[in-house]
C-alpha cells in the first residue's frame, strides 16, 4: 500500500471530527448570541445594535457565498500536496503533532493579525472588522472579503511551510471560530481577569476594539493569551468608546468600500474644509 493509499483511513476518521467541531462552534454562537441579550455587558443605542448585526450578517453572508467553498478546497487541496514536506510532516501522526500544530497555527495567526494593523495596505482591509461601533458576537462575521482572502493565501503558505493534514487544519480552524465568537460575545463573567491568563476573553478583545489606536492596537491572540504576553503587544483597560472615529458604514456596500478610503484620505479632506474664527 503506497503513502496515500495508508493515509485515506486517517482522513476520513477526521471527517466526522471536523463536523463536531462544526456543530459545537454554530451551538457556541447561538448560546453566546442569547446570553448577550439576555444580560450584556454593555448596552448600546438600539438602532446602532440592530444596524450592526444586519450589517455584520449580511457581510458574513456575501462572504461566504465567494469564499467558503474556495476556503475549504484551497486548504484541501495544498495539504494534500504539500502536508509530507513541511517542518512537522517527520512527526507521526497523533496528539504530540496535533498540539504543536494548534500551537504554531495560533501563533501564525497572532502574527498575521499584528500585521494587519501595522502595515497599511493590510490595515485598509483589516479596519472594516472594527468599524463595528458595537461590540457583539456578530462582530466576528465583520470582515472585508479581500481581508478574508488575503488570509486564505496564509494559510495555504502555513500549510506548507509546517506541513499539516487538511482535516486537522480544518479542524484547528472551527475551534478558532468557536473562540472569535466568544471572545466578541457582549459579555462579563466572574474570574474573567484569571481565565485571560490563558486565552482570549471578551474584556481583553473589548480593548482591541477601543476608538483609540493606542489601545485597540493590543491583544491580538485568537484563542492564547501567552502571544501578547510574551511579545509586550497585551493590555488591560476599559475602552472608553468602542469603533473607528474617521470611518463610518451604515450597510454593507458601504463597508465593502471604506476599505478602498483611508483615514489619511479622511483627515486630508476634512484639513481642506474652512474652519472659520472660533
């Protein structure tokens, strides 16, 4: 039996595992999208709410009509090429690697977020998601499509620089999602400042969704906190206003074309209009 004859039955073995995954991660955003109802943390003007969450739906929606099929065949389709030649492919298949490989996609992910905010081109896409002026569960649907792109490209150079299976990757992808829902859930609970020791919690990620750059600069873990902890990027604060202050969207059109608008490009045309005597 050559190496992908053998490597068929662990793959399918991953299958139902990935629909699990699937299942707990829609489960975690319908039970977070109650709670947050019920009793949130912070409450906003309801027409800015309501705004947000068909704004954000409707982008998720658009999204994953262009994306979700070329996102799951890309990554597919690279592992399936690549997964025998990259830094982990020595390592036998089993938890030893599936850990290191959760921890080294988490990591790629953190850095690939600090980039999105410390580089421009990145950044034009990346500000969509915090132009939300709520913070909600739905925020985590709020991305610029060529945002969402962008990553799928990373993640394809991810899959083949530390060479990992396609259902594990898939799998690491959806509890990923589990905790960008959580971690933008309009919640509090007790012990959250001893449980963001370890992962990322709505308080935190509250923080990098601050108006001020200075602030929303910060945090930039998916699911671990230690990344912001040991590279000094982590901080603890109450956001005074939640948003981007130059950058406004009231449907998705709009969103979709903000990204093609920079603050640079607001500031100069606002420096252009006649302030008169004060």
């Amino acid at each position: 039996m050559n190496v992908t004859d053998s490597s068929i039955p662990v793959a399918e073995q991953g299958l139902p595992l990935n629909e699990i995954f699937l299942s707990l991660a829609i489960a975690a955003f319908l039970l977070l999208l109650v709670m947050e109802g019920l009793k949130p943390y912070q409450r906003f003007d309801r027409k800015v709410a309501k705004n947000s969450v068909v704004t954000n739906t409707t982008a998720f929606l658009f999204n994953n009509v262009i994306l979700t099929t070329l996102r799951a065949s890309s990554l597919f389709f690279v592992a399936q090429q690549f997964s025998n030649y990259g830094v982990l492919s020595g390592l036998s298949n089993g938890p030893i690697k599936w850990v290191l490989s959760f921890l080294l996609f988490d990591l790629a992910i953190y850095a690939w977020h600090y980039a999105s905010h410390k580089y421009e081109f990145l950044w034009r896409f990346h500000k969509i998601h915090h132009s939300d002026k709520t913070f909600n569960v739905t925020t985590g649907f709020r991305f610029h499509v060529f945002d969402l792109f962008i990553e799928i490209v990373m993640k394809c150079l991810f899959v083949i620089v530390f060479g990992v299976e396609a259902y594990v990757i898939l799998a690491i992808e959806l509890i990923e999602l589990s905790f960008i829902f959580f971690h933008h859930s309009n919640l509090s609970f007790d012990k959250e400042d001893l449980l963001s020791k370890v992962i990322i919690t709505p308080a935190l990620h509250r923080t990098h969704h601050s108006a001020l750059r200075s602030e929303h600069d910060s945090n930039y873990g998916i699911v671990l906190s230690i990344w912001d902890q040991l590279f000094g990027t982590r901080k603890e604060l109450v956001p005074k206003k939640i948003g981007l202050d130059l950058i406004e969207a009231d449907n998705f059109i709009q969103l979709f074309f903000l990204a093609f608008i920079t603050e640079r490009h607001v500031a100069k045309l606002l420096g252009l209009i006649p302030k008169g005597k004060r």
